[in-house]
C-alpha cells in the first residue's frame, strides 16, 4: 500500500466545554442546582455568596465591571506586596484570561469545579434527613415487646421478612418452614399460631394472605355489640367477589337483607383497610422548590424568578485583585483558574435564569385562561410554539421545562403541566387534552351514584359541548385518571 500526505477542508460543529456546562445547568432542577453551587462553593475560593444587601445591583454586575476590576486591582496590589522593582501591581483583570490558558488546563468535565479530592472526603448520607420507620422495623419492634419464646421470636421475624410493603404476606406458611432450621423440627401449626398473632399487631390485619383475610381479623377487633357485624362478617366471607362487582341486587338475595340493611353493611365493611401495610412507609418526604412566582397585580399577571431557588453568586473582589498577569507561579495560576471558572459559572446561571423567565413568560401568556379560569380553560401548546416564540431550538425549551416548578395562586405546577395535544372541536377549533380530563372529572363528580355515566354516555356529553372525541379516548382519559369504570363506581342512592 502506498503511503501518502493529504490535506482535506471539512466544517462541523463542535460544542464548547463551557456550552457543555451551560446545557447542563439549564437542565438540572432546582435541588440539583443548589447542590452544584454549594459545590462549587466550597472548592473555587473565587466565588462567594452575595450578600442580602448587595442583591439590589443587576445580575451583570457579578460579572465584574470595569470600575469593581479597578477596585479589585487596588486590593490586590495593597495585598500582593511589591514587585522586583518596588513598584506597586495596578493591572486591570479583563473578561477573559491570557491566550496561555485555555479551557482544558481547568476544566475537566467533571462537576467538581477545582478540588477532586473534597467530593471524595465528603460523606455522601451527611445531612440528610431520614426516613421514616419502616413497616418491617415497626412489626419488628412490636414483636420483640410481645411475649414470645426465643424459637417464636425466630419465627415471627421470619415472617415478618416475608411481608410486602402493602401490609401482605409475600410468601406461602411453606416457603418459610423452608428458611427456619431444621434441627427445630418447627411445623406450620406453629408457624400459623404465630402468625395469628402477628396479624393482630398494629396495624391490625399485617401479614394477612389475601384481602379476605385482613378484613376478617379487622372485624375481629370490633366491638361483638357492633350494629350489622355479623353481615359484614358473611359478606366478606362469602360475597367479597359480588361487593367488587357491585352486584348489590345479589347480594340483597343471599343475605336476605333489605336496601338499607345492605348500605349499613356496605358502611362498615367501608370503614376497615384491605392494605394495613400502606399506613406505615418508609419513604421520605420529598419537598417542591418553584422555580418560577406568578401573582396577579393590577389586572396583569406578572412572572418572577424565585430568589430562594438557588443562593446568588459574585466573585469574590478581594481575591481577584490578587491575580497577577504574567506571573506564571503555582498559586497564581491555581488563582486564575478558580476566576475563570467561577465567571463561567455565573455567566451560565445567569443565561440559565433569563431562559427560564423568557419559557415561563410565554406559558403564562399562552395559558392566562387556564390561570383565570381552572383546567377546563387550558388552551393546547406544544413546545414548538414557545420555541418559535422565544427564538431558541425546541430540544433548550424541553430542557428548560423539565422538572421546572410553577408557583401560581392555584397550585404548584410543573411546566410539562401545561403542554398537552388538541382535539378538534364542532366549530373547527382546538380543545387540549387537559381541559377534555377536567371535563370528564366534572362530569363524574356530579353523576347519580346509582346510575353512573358510562364512557359512551360521557362522549355524547362532550360532543354536545361541542368536543369531538370517542368513546375509546374517553376511556384512555379515565384510565389515567385512575377513575373506575361506570359499573365499578356504581353505589347505592
């Protein structure tokens, strides 16, 4: 093969390593963020919290003006000594640092900003609030306060490590024979009048097989004197299938009970919990920041980026005046990496910012009806219309919008909330998803209970409406609102 030199001209695009981190910043929720920042924090000694009376200045200023680099450059030369001459340092610090650094001698591409080996010293479950108890450890504790045997005490925690979060017991009596030692010689008589035990801990009905039976212990604890116990016992015992149906005409016949008779029945047996175990969870709360404040002043409504989303940031003035052009020392050059990076920061936080307000004045815009007027009013939007209308590609728009929280007088809500599709309406108009949903709800909440709307019903209510829209999409909107069909939800008088 012959070896050969050749020169070829191509274009393409290439993303910066500071658009990188620009990009990434725009997309990470207000948590996230605030994590970042206390990060870099603690690593670039440039940066620093602005003061609460300082926040009065424009966010351009953070970026250092022309008199605060005059100011800085006093400081640094009172602080920095004299030079080899005995002449003062009086140099002005511009945007940018000399051509002899560039981005890959200070960035990385990690989210650490200048110090590795803090993020690796830091314990990562420092300052995190805790959970709550979980459902295992609370039987667990209830267990141990009972009176039971070393052997039962054994069996009971093998029991209680077989229960769901749900409140039932994940496995058959056998399967945990399996687990406990066979030089016991335990049986499942035992392991069954320990777990009838454990059936009465709180809450009353854990560790039960099926919703049958956590019912049935539930109606145990009840007072013998309780009107219509007994009905309720042979409902649940016999009937529970015909109560899921709601076949109360059934069930009128086999219990030999009246109408109202039924309906106290139905009551109490409404009363108990067929998943006790969801009553204790482990999970931690998990709290909403708003990125965005809207309020209503003087018939307009007006968007606000939220102060306390995330602290502001400023470079330090002292510490830059301390960099000195041309001085290629360690530590002047570890300073001047901190600098720059501490105003590519600020420079993304600040474009971060104006993005958002521009995306959240646009939805607000589009969606004032919805704000006026609740969700039957929300208008249909894409994020191709807010793209066009700010001027920024559709894929900035989706990252701007995801996991981005709205305060408005009506609720928090996050921006995906208000994009939705559209379905055409009788007089050639549009009609967004959304608004269709809190229509169907209206329309079940004010239902007759006896004779509740059956999704064809609910169609040739929309339609009247004016809302072209069939009974299988009436059906995918019920569905994921979690609303039961109409034989489901079908009550008595």
């Amino acid at each position: 093969m012959k070896q050969s030199l050749q020169l070829r001209l191509r274009q393409q695009l290439t993303m910066t390593p500071q658009l990188q981190q620009a990009i990434r910043l725009l997309q990470l929720p207000a948590l996230e963020l605030r994590m970042e920042i206390q990060q870099a924090l603690e690593s670039n000694l440039m940066l620093e919290l602005a003061e609460e009376a300082d926040t009065s200045f424009d966010e351009t200023e953070l970026l250092v003006s022309p008199s605060e680099r005059e100011h800085e450059t006093e400081l640094g030369a009172a602080g920095s000594g004299q030079d080899n001459e005995g002449t003062v340092q009086n140099e002005q610090i511009g945007d940018e640092l000399p051509l002899d650094t560039s981005w890959e001698d200070v960035y990385d591409g990690t989210t650490i900003y200048s110090d590795p080996g803090y993020a690796e010293e830091r314990d990562p479950f420092a300052n995190q609030s805790e959970g709550g108890q979980s459902l295992q450890d609370y039987l667990t504790w209830q267990a141990q306060l009972n009176r039971f045997s070393t052997r039962e005490l054994t069996i009971a925690e093998a029991i209680i490590d077989a229960v769901r979060d749900d409140g039932y017991l994940g496995c058959s009596l056998a399967e945990i024979h399996t687990v406990l030692p066979e030089q016991w010689g335990v049986s499942e008589q035992e392991i069954e009048t320990v777990l009838t035990q454990i059936q009465r801990f709180d809450p009353v009905g854990v560790a039960a097989r099926d919703p049958r039976e956590a019912l049935l212990v539930q109606l145990d604890q009840l007072d013998p004197e309780t009107p219509w116990l007994e009905a309720a016992r042979q409902l649940i015992d016999r009937h529970l299938g015909l109560v899921a149906k709601r076949q109360f005409a059934q069930l009128k016949r086999r219990l030999h009970l009246d109408e109202q008779a039924l309906q106290q029945t139905l009551a109490l047996v409404q009363t108990l919990d067929p998943r006790p175990g969801l009553r204790i969870s482990s999970e931690r709360p998990e709290y909403i920041t708003p990125d965005v404040f809207v309020r209503k002043e003087n018939g307009h409504w007006r968007v606000e980026v939220n102060p306390d989303a995330y602290p502001c940031l400023r470079v330090n003035s002292q510490y830059a005046g301390l960099v000195r052009r041309g001085d290629n020392s360690r530590d002047n050059s570890v300073m001047r990496q901190h600098l720059q990076e501490a105003r590519w920061l600020i420079k993304s936080l600040h474009s971060r910012n104006e993005t958002l307000l521009k995306v959240a004045q646009c939805i607000v815009e589009r969606q004032q009806d919805f704000l006026e007027y609740g969700e039957e009013a929300m208008k249909p939007l894409v994020l191709r219309e807010v793209a066009e209308a700010i001027n920024m590609h559709e894929s900035t728009v989706s990252r701007i919008t995801s996991q981005k929280y709205l305060r408005a007088p009506s609720g928090t809500y996050e921006f995906k909330h208000f994009f939705s599709s559209h379905v055409q309406t009788v007089d050639g108009g549009e009609c967004s998803a959304t608004s269709i949903r809190a229509r169907i709800r209206r329309l079940i909440a004010a239902e007759d209970a006896s004779r509740p709307l059956s999704d064809s019903q609910l169609a040739e209510q929309l339609q009247a409406d004016g809302i072209n829209v069939a009974r299988r999409t009436v059906a995918k909107y019920r569905e994921s609102m979690s609303i039961a069909s109409s034989t489901e939800r079908r009550r008595f008088a």
